[in-house]
C-alpha cells in the first residue's frame, strides 16, 4: 500500500477515534504503522534539519517543551511529540496529525520525547543528529530493570546520534569515560556549578553522607548554571557569563531550562541568534503538571509531578513549603510503578515544620505511614483522590496550594480541578 | 529515665552499594521504633573497607544492581566469619534480596558462573530468565500475613539448615516451584519482600528489636506505639494488582 494511502487511513481513524472521544492518540498510531513499518522512519528522514532525541529519567516532557520552544524564536518549523506518548506510536500518530493528506510535514525539524527503551529502537532507525541527555535515576526499577541497564539503552541511543551528544555532566554514569568514550558524534556538556551542586544530589549519593565535588571532564562546549537568585539565574558558556530572568521556578526546571539552551546551541551553531534565544529562554514555561499554576478561588494551586526518589528529592528541594497548603497524592497504577519503595527513599524532612494537610491516591496510607515515620504530621487521608482533593480544598481554603502527585493522580486531579478552574486542555 | 539510655546499636551493611530498592525504609522503621520502645538507637554505616564495629546489636542489608554486588563481594567475605560469629550467638539480622543471595550458600550467575555466599543461610539461587515481580502476601506462622513486593530473577531454594520465613499466598516468593519465602536460621531473616518490608510489617520489626534488647539487657518491655496506620495501609496494599 503507498504512503498517501496510509496516511489517509490513519487520518479517518484518528477522526473516529476522537468522536469517540478518546484522545486519538495510540490507535491511528497503531493502525498507520501496521500499514507502513517505515511510516515513522520516511517522514522523519525528509526533515532538512533532521531528528532531535531528548531522554532520561526525569525532565523530558518539560525539557522537550522548552527546546520546541527555543527553536521556534529561531524562526524554524518544529514538529514534537506533545502528548507526552513518547513511543513510535505516539509519534506516528502526532506526525499524521501534523501532515496534510499527501504525507508532507510542515517542519523544519522534528524534537522527540522518548524514553529509554522506546528511544533506542526509534535511535536505531532514525540515526538522530543531536541527543540531550538529562539524567539516569532510579524509576520505576519494576519496568526497567537496573538503572545500570537504563544507562546501557541511552549509550546505544548516543551511539546511533550523528552530529552531537548533550549530557548532563553532574550525572556520573553519563559523563564517565565508558559512557562518552566511544561516541562519533561530538560530546558537549551542561551542569551546575560546584557551588549549586549541593541542590543537585544524585542517586548515588543517597545514602552516603558526603556529597563528592563533581568536576567537568569536558572543559569546552559547556552550558553551566553558575548561580540562581530567585527566579533570575546566571549562565556561563563559550567563555561568557549571561543573566537570564526565568518564569520558570523550581531548581530542577532551571536545569532543564539549561539543558534545553544547550542543545540548542549546539543545533543552530554559528547561526545562532542568541539575542532571541535568550529572550525564549527567559519565557519558557514547565509543562503540564510539572510546577504547573493552575489558579484556584484566586489563589495558585501548584501541581508537581512525582514519579521516583530523585524526582521527589528535587520537588521538595525545588519549592518552599512556607506558607503553602501541601497535599501529596499516591497512586500504584502500572504508569506510577507498583513498587512502594521508592517513597522511602525520600527525606521529607522540609515538610516537618509546617505539615501536610491531605494525602490521598490507593496508596495513600503508605504514604501517611511514610510521613509518620518522618515525624511530618498530618491532617487527613482519603485514598479516594475526588474526596481527597475536596478535603484539601477546603482545609486548605485561603491559602497558596501544593500538590506533589504521581502520574495517574495527576492526570485526575487535573481533570478535577478542571470543573472548577481553568486547566488547559492537553492536546 | 534510665530506659532511654539503653543504647541498641544497628549496622546498616553497605548503603552506598546496596540500596537500590528502598530498602532503607528498613533501617529508619528499626531507629524509630527502637526510640520509641525506649531504646537510644545508634545507626553504623559499614561501607567496603571501613573497619567492622565491635559493639552492634541488629544487622541489616538490603538489595542492590549487579554492579553494586560486584563492589562489596570481596569485602563480604572478608567480614564474613565476624557475621557468622554474630549470627551463631543469636543477634537478629535482616537481610533482603541481594544480601539475602549472599549470605547463602551460593548464586549461580546465567551463564553457570559461581558466586560464593558467605554461608550464613543454608540456601542456593539460580540465576533465570524470567524476572519475578510484583506485590506479595506469604502467610508465617511467626508473624502472620506478611506483605511485600518481590523484583529479582534468581530463584532460591532452601537446604535441610535454613527454614522458609513463610509460605506464599499471593505472588512466586523464593522460585516459582515451592511456595516458600525467605529463609531463616537462628535470629537470621532473610527475605525478598521489598515495600519497605517493616513499614507494613512490624511485627518483624518489633520481633527484631526484641531480640536484640533481650540478648544485649536481659530483658524487653514494648513501648505504646500508635500503629493505627498500619492495618489501613495493609488492606489497602493487599486490594492492589499483583
């Protein structure tokens, strides 16, 4: 069968599947790849400035965001996979979205959210011309295996890049000599300063008292967070020192933020506009649920995705507790891992001074026996995460709201605060 | 008080190599009940290469990557005749998943490869295939119903000197052939049940700490711990997928 004839198959499923009000995102996907293997493959190749990978355990979805972002104020066409599906099939299915009935995709150049098993296969068929690297953490070890393994699949996706390779230097399995030693593509680096380390422990330094000083093993082409002061951050690269207020909060968005300008330097080389860049930089925002504002009876109501120890880590890190309302929300569905354990390797000590008002999803009573071994007091558990959140809503009325949450709560507190808020559709 | 005092001193085993899963959840349910029973809890980190301590009361371990067992093998046997010694006179120790394997017999890699235990559990593993995961309930005639989460592919069986911890009700447990879970010998548990284990099973937790207050002063007496979490957190892990 020809290409236009899938294409348009998967278009009229897609339509279907939205009238049936699903969000037509995996089926047409499904159906346009049974139809064409090389579906994915052939309408990435076209692409004048080729394939762009951004993986990792934690940041992709707003890194991704940022880097669409950040491409666009120099002036090119991005094609992303926004919908957060960041498998083959998600993306088949956002480029029939994007392409009109002949197959031809208005982009310029395509930046993918994979993860780490879904980013070697696409690697290995695509050879994309830059990877950014955010970080290995510990997640969801009951889908993956050994975070050893994990980095073994994002070596195999640096392996397949052409032109360059962005890690995280502060990451230690990715900057070790194993890991960049054999790459062709050129290693370029982004990080935090010695100073700001401190903010950024890693898993490997989780249960060992002293955090090691981390130096760069790469002395040109890196993007360094030198320093933060409030939501104004100072970034050195390429022998310059540049302030950049952000509207990003929260530690771990600033280092996407840099790690996203990075890449993007890297992309555009001499051609770089970087007075327009930075100006993107200083708007770009989080995406959905990652320290997404979603305003409640006047007042923020902050939802903070939680997915893993270093995540959760980073989370409570990243945001203030003073003055805030805390609901933290746990659930095991198999997209939030069913393993509990990983909340035990969280410090919530931040959270001693002023408590936690509500704490909900089925696991939520793991979660309050997690607090109470913590000394954190709180207020209330209901795993019904509709109950829960009216329980926090009002015992928290008047008051700046926080929600740390795992995936699928997430998703459903979004839903919920969408009757009385105004959430933003995720398309 | 004089009571609070009464110092019981924990060796946590390799946490910078060992810990991947949680596990951790362990040492601070023993250091915040020990408190609370009236006890001065003392935690010792016992990394490769540090010296062994003289004094410790409770040891546990937990589980780690391939990598991480590599790190401490060498040193594992080095301190190994000093463990057996502790576990011959009786101090309670809990070792989960990696350090479970290693304190067999031994653990048979996939490709035939033999690695010495350090013989304190009279158990063998074998590497498989097939990785066994998901949420457990092992039914004990000590403790009850105990839960937990199982992630590991070697499969252990038991030998005539170690007796299994429990039987599995729901979940695989030590192998996919005989229904038992964890082993034991003298005050030694081992066990493969992840979640943290004691959060939701403190009984185990308590049982430890009893042995070692009994062996090191003569005598235990409980404290009042407000444990009304605990059977809500149970059922409701219980009513959970596999």
């Amino acid at each position: 069968m020809t290409k236009i004839h899938s294409v348009l198959v998967g278009k009229a499923v897609r339509h279907v599947a939205r009238l049936r009000g699903g969000s037509g995102s995996a089926l047409p996907g499904l159906v346009v790849e049974k139809l064409d293997k090389s579906f994915v493959t052939k309408a990435l190749a076209k692409l004048p400035h080729g394939t762009v990978i951004i993986s990792g355990t934690n940041g992709k979805t707003t890194t991704t965001k940022m880097v669409v972002e950040l491409l666009e104020s120099q002036g090119l066409r991005v094609f992303t996979n926004k919908t957060g599906s960041n498998f083959s099939r998600g993306v088949a299915a956002a480029l029939l979205s994007e392409m009109n009935a002949r197959g031809k995709l208005k982009a310029d150049i395509a930046v993918l959210e994979m993860d780490e098993a879904h980013a070697v296969h696409l690697a290995e068929k695509v050879k994309p011309r830059y990877t950014l690297l955010l970080n290995v953490m510990r997640d969801q070890l009951d889908r993956f295996g050994e975070i050893d393994h994990t980095a073994k699949l994002l070596h195999r996706v640096a392996t397949a890049t052409t032109n360059g390779v962005i890690v995280n230097r502060d990451d230690s399995r990715l900057l070790s000599e194993k890991f960049i030693g054999d790459l062709t593509a050129d290693v370029s680096s982004f990080g935090v300063s010695n100073r700001l380390l401190q903010q950024f422990p890693s898993d490997d330094d989780m249960r060992s008292l002293s955090i090691k000083k981390r130096e760069s093993l790469l002395n040109n082409n890196d993007t360094c967070l030198e320093s933060i002061d409030g939501n104004s951050i100072k970034l050195t690269y390429d022998g310059k020192t540049k302030k950049v207020d952000l509207k990003v909060n929260g530690l771990y968005n600033m280092l996407n933020a840099v790690g996203a300008f990075a890449l993007c330097r890297e992309i555009m080389g001499e051609k770089i506009n970087e007075a327009k860049m930075l100006d993107a930089l200083s708007k770009v925002t989080p995406a959905f649920g990652r320290g997404e504002d979603i305003v409640v009876d006047g007042l923020p109501c902050q939802l903070i995705l939680v997915k893993n120890p270093g995540g959760f880590r980073l989370g409570l890190q990243s945001f203030d507790p003073k003055g805030y309302a805390v609901m933290i929300a746990i659930n095991d569905n198999y997209a939030d891992g069913r393993d509990m354990s990983w909340l035990w390797d969280v410090e919530f000590d931040t959270l001693q001074p002023s408590g936690v008002s509500e704490i909900s999803g089925s696991r939520g009573y793991d979660m309050a026996l997690r607090l109470q071994y913590n000394d954190v007091s709180f207020l209330h558990v209901d795993t019904d995460l509709k109950r829960g959140l009216k329980n926090f809503l009002q015992s928290a009325e008047g008051k700046p709201k926080r929600i740390y949450c795992t995936y699928t709560a997430m998703m459903a507190l979004r839903r919920e605060l969408g009757k009385i808020a105004d959430v933003k559709e995720v398309k | 008080m004089s009571d609070t005092k009464k110092t019981l001193t924990i060796l946590h085993l390799y946490p910078r190599d060992m810990n991947i899963y949680g596990d951790y959840g362990n040492i601070l349910v023993l250091k915040q009940r020990a408190k609370w029973h009236g006890y001065k809890p003392e935690i010792i980190e016992y990394n490769p290469g540090d010296n062994f301590p003289k004094n410790v009361d409770i040891v546990v371990g937990g589980g780690g990557q391939d990598s991480g067992q590599d790190k401490i093998q060498a040193d594992l046997h080095k301190i190994g005749p000093t463990l057996q010694k502790l576990a011959n006179s009786d101090t309670p120790m809990l070792v989960i998943c990696g350090l479970y394997q290693l304190f067999g017999q031994f653990f048979q890699t996939q490709d035939k490869h033999i690695i010495k235990g350090i013989g304190i559990l009279d158990i063998e593993t074998i590497a498989k295939s097939e990785r066994l995961i998901g949420n457990v309930t092992i039914r004990s005639k000590q403790f009850g119903d105990v839960i937990g989460y199982e992630n590991h592919s070697g499969q252990t069986f038991l030998n005539e000197g170690a007796k299994p911890l429990g039987t599995v009700i729901r979940g695989t447990g030590n192998n996919s052939k005989d229904m038992t879970e964890g082993a034991c010998t003298n005050n030694v548990i081992g066990s493969y049940l992840h979640g943290s284990l004691l959060p939701k099973n403190p009984k185990i937790a308590d049982w430890l700490i009893e042995q070692a207050a009994t062996k090191k002063y003569g005598s235990f007496k409980p404290g009042n711990i407000d444990d009304s979490l605990v059977p809500l957190a149970r059922e409701h892990a219980m009513k959970r997928p596999r």
